[in-house]
C-alpha cells in the first residue's frame, strides 16, 4: 500500500495535490535505488500506469494535499532534528571513550590538546543543537506555531551531525573507516539530513522570509 500525493487538477504549482491511498498491484511498478546511507529504509522509483484507485482511497479533502504535506513537515523536520541530536550525542560519546582508550605517542589521544579541543567542540555543537530541538518541541507539543523554531532546530542539527559524525569518524583513525566501529555508518545515515525533509538552501529560504527577507 503506497500514500501518494496525486495531482488532481491541472493548476499549476502546489494547487490542486491531493493524498491517495494506492494498493500495490495492477499498474504500480517499483524499483529499489542505491543509495549512500539509511539502507534500513528502501527508497524506490515507482511507476503508475493506469492504476486504479477507488473513491474511499482519498485521504482528507481532495485537492487539501498541500495543507497535509505541509502539517507533517513540522513533525517531519522535528524528528530530524531530534535524530541528529541523539545520533551527535552517541557518536560522541562512543568517540570520547575511544580517545580515553587509544595511546599514540605515549598518551591517550583524548590527552593531545587538538584531539581534547575537538571533542570540546562537539559537545558544544550537542548541547546548542539538543537546546533549539527542545525549544521548537516545547512549542510544537503546546500546540503554538512552531514553523520558524523548527525550520532553525532542523538547519541547526542537519549539516551539523554530518561535521560531528565526520570528526569522529577521523578521532578513531584508520578504526573508524571499518564497519566494526558503527561511525562509518553514523557517516553515511547522516548525509541525507541536510537534503531530506527540506534541504538546507530551501530552510534557509522559509527563514529568511520569515525574517522579513
Ligand atoms: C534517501 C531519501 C529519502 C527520501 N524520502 C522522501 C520521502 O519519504 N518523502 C518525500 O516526499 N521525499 C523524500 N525524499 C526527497 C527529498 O525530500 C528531496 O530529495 C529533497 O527535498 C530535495 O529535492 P530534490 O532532490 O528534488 O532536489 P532539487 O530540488 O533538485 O535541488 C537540488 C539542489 O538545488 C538546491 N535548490 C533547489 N531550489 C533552490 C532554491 N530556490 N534556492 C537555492 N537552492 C535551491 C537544493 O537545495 C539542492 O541543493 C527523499 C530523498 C532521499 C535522498
């Protein structure tokens, strides 16, 4: 069963979109990509060709679709931030135990200075990133519009979790390129935050006008 989002009009733009609940069958072809990261959620392209949908498979109001893309990105864009953060959190502390335990040159690395500054920053990054995610949550689970909290918690949480998850990956050297250590993985799932949900250049378009740009 697949949830799509039709164009049911032939206005132009986000006009006349409506949800339609399609059974997968007659005239629905799909076919799986490759992709960098999040191989735990296929992504696919899928083809329609005559396929039917009977009536009772309108989901909400026909041509409203646009209103209920727009209603989830909210929460979409929320539990990606609230992801990152949680992923940031365990990759450093996954890292900050290995540097504890890795010796190079007489000392563990989390004792030379650029490595101690390193994971200095990350926890910063961690903590402004979990603070501005819990900010938009409070005022998304109040009921109070939260577009522009959410639209900063997602730009502040994305791009970073990738640089965070990156420097890690290089904190645990040669360990962190090999499968075993989980952060080549954490690298790569990662990747897809600063273009799913929204990508960062059209987040910061949302703000930017709702600064009054
Ligand atoms: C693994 C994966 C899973 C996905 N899952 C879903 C899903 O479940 N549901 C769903 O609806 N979508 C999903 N997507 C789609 C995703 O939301 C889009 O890929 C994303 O929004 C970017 O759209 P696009 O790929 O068409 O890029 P484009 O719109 O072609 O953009 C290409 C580049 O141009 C930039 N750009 C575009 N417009 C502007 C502008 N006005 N100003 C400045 N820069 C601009 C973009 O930021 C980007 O860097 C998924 C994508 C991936 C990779």
């Amino acid at each position: 069963m697949l949830v799509t989002a039709v164009k049911t009009t032939d206005q132009g733009g986000h006009h006349g979109l409506s949800f339609l609940i399609v059974e997968r069958g007659e005239g629905v072809r799909s076919s799986a990509l490759e992709k960098l990261g999040w191989h735990a959620s296929d992504t696919a392209e899928i083809q329609f060709e005559d396929a039917f949908v009977p009536e009772e498979n309108l989901l909400g109001q026909e041509n409203g679709g646009f209103y209920l893309i727009m209603a989830n990105f909210q929460w979409e864009r929320l539990l990606m931030a609230l992801g990152a953060v949680g992923a940031m959190k365990v990759a450093f502390e996954r890292t900050r135990e290995f540097a504890l335990q890795r010796q190079a040159f007489g000392k563990p690395i989390a004792h030379h200075q650029v490595i101690r500054h390193k994971l200095a920053e990350i926890a910063v990054t961690v903590e402004a990133g979990r603070d501005v995610t819990y900010a938009a949550l409070r005022r998304y689970v109040a009921g109070e519009d939260a577009a522009r909290e959410v639209t900063i918690a997602k730009l502040a949480t994305q791009r970073s979790a990738f640089d965070v998850i990156d420097t890690c990956l290089q904190i645990h050297g040669g360990a962190g390129y090999m499968k075993e250590y989980g952060i080549e993985r954490a690298a790569r799932d990662a990747r897809l935050g600063p273009i799913g949900g929204g990508t960062d250049e059209i987040m910061k378009e949302i703000l930017g006008r709702s600064l009054g740009l």
